[in-house]
C-alpha cells in the first residue's frame, strides 16, 4: 500500500495541521480522500460572504483542482459529506450539488452543524473517490 499526503498548488494552505488530500493506492485502485474544503481562496480570504450558494460553488471548484491534483475528477467521486450552518438553506446547496453530479450521483450525508472552524463559513465538503489505476 502506498500513501501520498498533499496540498496542492492553488488553494489556501491547511488552517492546522491535516493534508488537503491523501490519495493511498492499494492494487490497481487509488482510494482518494479530501479533507473538508471551505469557502477560502487562495489568499485566505472569504469567498461568497453571507452567500450560501456562492460559497458552494466557489468549495466544488476547489474539490475538482485537490481531485486533478491527485489524477482524479469528480465523476470518481463516490461518497461527499455536506456540512451546513443553515439547514433552511438545503436547496440553494443542493442546487449547486446537482450541477456537479449529474450522472451517477455519490452516496451522500448532508448535515446542518451548529457553526464550522470560522462563524462566516456556511459550508464544508469533503468527499471521497476510486480512480483504477
């Protein structure tokens, strides 16, 4: 088995100490996993303040580059984790959501949570893929 732990160029460094993404091979297949990503640009600055679906694409479009970092795309994507601070605002994520996973949607758990790592944060996703190798 082998295991790679990264963070690639062109999103903000980890805020402690995680990798953005770990990618571990084992045979012909590389189990991909990707850390939480949250509305934070390369810069570490705020992305889509007080806008959950701004917020949402801006976290998808870092999902594809931490996935094509590692050789991947989001249609190897298989389980995605949602993490929101406003249930009520299910729709306009899930919207995002779909455009994202048109065919061959992942299994997924969405989750309203009480507040993320930084009050201005309305949402958190992490998802995990296969990508045979």
């Amino acid at each position: 088995m082998e295991k790679t732990f990264s963070n690639p160029a062109g999103i903000a460094p980890p805020i402690s100490q995680y990798s953005h993404v770990v990618r571990v091979v084992i045979a012909d297949t590389a189990l991909i996993y990707v850390a939480g990503q949250v509305p934070l640009d390369p810069d570490g600055k705020l992305v889509g303040e007080n806008d959950i679906s701004a917020q949402t694409e801006f976290v998808f479009k870092q999902i594809e580059t931490v996935l094509q970092s590692v050789g991947a795309s989001l249609s190897d994507v298989v389980k995605a984790n949602i993490y929101v601070t406003d249930i009520s605002q299910f729709d306009k994520v899930a919207a995002v959501r779909n455009r994202y996973f048109v065919n061959n949607p992942p299994a997924t758990t969405f989750v309203a949570v009480s507040q993320l790592v930084k009050k201005d944060w309305m949402v958190e996703i992490e998802v995990q893929a296969a990508v045979q190798i």
